[in-house]
C-alpha cells in the first residue's frame, strides 16, 4: 500500500474564494433545508453542522493571531467547510 501524498493545492485567490463560499453554502443550505422539510434531518447532521461552525470560528481565530495574516487564511475554513458539505450532501 502506497503513502498518501499530501495535497499541493493552490490557495484560490479572495475573490474566487468568496464565490466559491457562496456558492457552496446556498448549495449546503438547499440540501439541508430538503432534508429539513421531507423529514430527513438527523441530530447527527444537526450535530455536524453545529460543529463545523464551532471548528471553523476557532480555526479562524487562531489565525488572526498570526501577525500580518491574509485575508484568505481567515476565510480558508469556512472555505473548506461549506466546499466538503456541498460535496458530502450532493452525494446523498
């Protein structure tokens, strides 16, 4: 079995990021709003969605710690987050 090479990803730029974000949390939220409304919302996705909001503000805030940190650093979470969430319930 072959190691995992990690990710050489490029840091999309702030604006690409921004409509990325956009894009994929009105994705998340049509998704969780069907779930929602035809019965299918979980505590474990109630949970989850909870969380992500929690890691994400703290990930943020150890970030803007950082001195002279870039705009993007501090959006990268919710970035992540909202781009793996669409992803996840797409897939449902």
């Amino acid at each position: 079995m072959s190691a995992k090479r990690p990710s050489r990803r490029r840091v999309p730029s702030l604006p690409l990021m921004f409509s990325e974000l956009a894009l994929a949390s009105a994705e998340t939220i049509f998704h969780r709003t069907v779930m929602a409304a035809t019965g299918q919302w979980t505590a474990v996705e109630h949970q989850r969605m909870v969380a992500e909001k929690v890691s994400a503000v703290q990930q943020t805030a150890i970030a803007a710690m950082v001195p002279g940190v870039a705009a993007a650093a501090l959006l990268a979470p919710w970035h992540k987050a909202a781009r793996s969430n669409s992803r996840r319930l797409r897939a449902k």
